[in-house]
C-alpha cells in the first residue's frame, strides 16, 4: 500500500507535512462535488496545475522496485496505491490497483450511464472550454475520488483481495485516510507480517511489526538488494 511519500522523491508535494498540499489548499473548496459544483473552473485549474507538476516527474527508485516486484510470476507482489499520479505505471507496475483514481482520467459529473467509465485526458491546460462528457454533454471532473465519495466497489474488492498476503508493506502513507489506512489491520487479522516505511510514526507504526524510518527511495533498493542476495 502506498502514499504520497512514495512519489515525494519524485518531486510531486503530499498531501499533509510542512510543505504539503492541504497546509496551502483547502480540500473543501477543490476536491468535492460541491466544489466542482460552485466553481468548475477552480477546480479544473488546480487539477491542471498538478498534472503539469507531475507532468515534469519521473518515477524514482521506490517506483521502481515496486515495479519489477510487481512484474515477477513468482513473488505474486500486488501494489495497491493510494497515489492518482499514475507514476507507479509509468514505472511499469503491474496489474496495480489505484484506490483513489487517476489525475489523468475524467468522467461525467452528472454520472450519465455511459459517461461513469473514466476516459484518459491529458490535457495540462484549462481553458474557457472545460472538459465535456462526450456522452450527454454534461460537465466532465478529474476521474479522482473527492472527500465524501465512496471509492470504486470493484478496486475495494481487489485491494481486500491482495491484503490476503503473507507480507504487507505499507509504504509512504500518514495511514489516516479510510479506508486505504485499514487494510494493513485487515492484512495482519488474516495473519500477514505488517512491514511500515516511512519518514515518520504514523498510526501504522504502533501495530506494525516492522516499522523502518527511512525515505521509500532508499530503503525498498536496499530491502531489494537484500532479497535478491537471499
Ligand atoms: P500524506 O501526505 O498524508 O502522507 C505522506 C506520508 O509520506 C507521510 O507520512 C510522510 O512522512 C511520508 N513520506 C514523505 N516522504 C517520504 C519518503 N521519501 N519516503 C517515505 N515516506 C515519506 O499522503 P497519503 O497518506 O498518501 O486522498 O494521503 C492519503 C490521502 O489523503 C491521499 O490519497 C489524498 C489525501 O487527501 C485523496 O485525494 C482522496
């Protein structure tokens, strides 16, 4: 399972921290359907701004061990994220589950029947001519999940799935956000080994049975050289 942390090296800000994106946004004035509903624009101007940051982001080398880990037939290691940056991808991760959506797919806003499938948009710019459902002609928003929305059923099923694992890694995450933060208690009650890494304690770390400060970059290259060393 992982967080902002984990593209923080990459150069895209998290959320919370010093320098993260709640301390100079508001979420209740851009990342709710009320928002959207109040001032569009607004909202597709912040979201045009993060992808224009990402945009200038590579994957890092957390990304990219989690990548090749993801790749081995053998090791059946499945990243769940909670990141809408779709660096894990461009890093080539594998069949990855995205709980929180992608900054680089939109969807209807009024939720017309054929315009609920996201749809790939790169566009990095806003201008006068928002987004458009190309099915009913509605408004579309970032295919993102916004406080107060439910997450995707079937990525929920999928992520409860992969938390049936030996070894969970929570990696990068405050561990606050539900209900993301739980599947590390759903992982260890099915008897998994809770591994945390992260820069600081989080509410993860009084359970985990592992909990490593350190910054994702450095130690998921040191844990990889250690596996592949036996
Ligand atoms: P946060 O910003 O809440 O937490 C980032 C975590 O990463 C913190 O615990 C940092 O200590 C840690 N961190 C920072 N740099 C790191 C590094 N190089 N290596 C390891 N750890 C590092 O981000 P999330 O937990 O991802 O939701 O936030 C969860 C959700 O809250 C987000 O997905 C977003 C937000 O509101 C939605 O947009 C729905």
């Amino acid at each position: 399972m992982t967080g902002a942390g984990v593209s923080a090296a990459s150069g895209v800000p998290t959320f919370r921290g010093p320098e993260g994106l709640w301390r100079s946004f508001r979420p209740e004035d851009l990342a709710t359907p009320s928002a959207f509903e109040r001032d569009p624009a607004l909202v597709w101007e912040w979201y045009a701004w993060r992808r224009a940051k990402v945009a200038s982001c590579q994957p890092n080398a957390a990304h990219e061990v989690l990548a090749r880990w993801s790749q081995h037939e053998s090791t059946q290691v499945r990243v769940v994220t909670q990141n809408v940056d779709d660096l894990h991808l461009r890093a080539g991760t594998r069949d990855l589950i995205r709980l929180h959506g992608s900054l680089w797919e939109i969807k209807c806003f009024n939720g017309c029947a054929a315009g609920v499938r996201a749809w790939r948009d790169e566009v990095l710019t806003v201008t006068e001519r928002l987004p458009r459902c190309p099915h009913c002609g509605g408004l579309a928003r970032p295919a993102v999940v916004w406080f107060g929305e439910s997450l995707d059923a079937a990525d929920v099923a999928r992520a409860s799935q992969a938390a049936s694992c030996d070894v969970f890694l929570t990696v990068g995450t405050s561990a606050i956000v539900y209900p993301a933060a739980g599947f590390a208690r759903i992982a260890q009650a099915r008897g998994a080994f809770i591994a945390e890494i992260n820069l600081e304690q989080t509410p993860a770390s009084a359970f985990a049975d592992a909990a490593v400060l350190g910054a994702a970059e450095d130690v998921l290259p040191t844990l990889d050289q250690l596996l592949a060393a036996g």
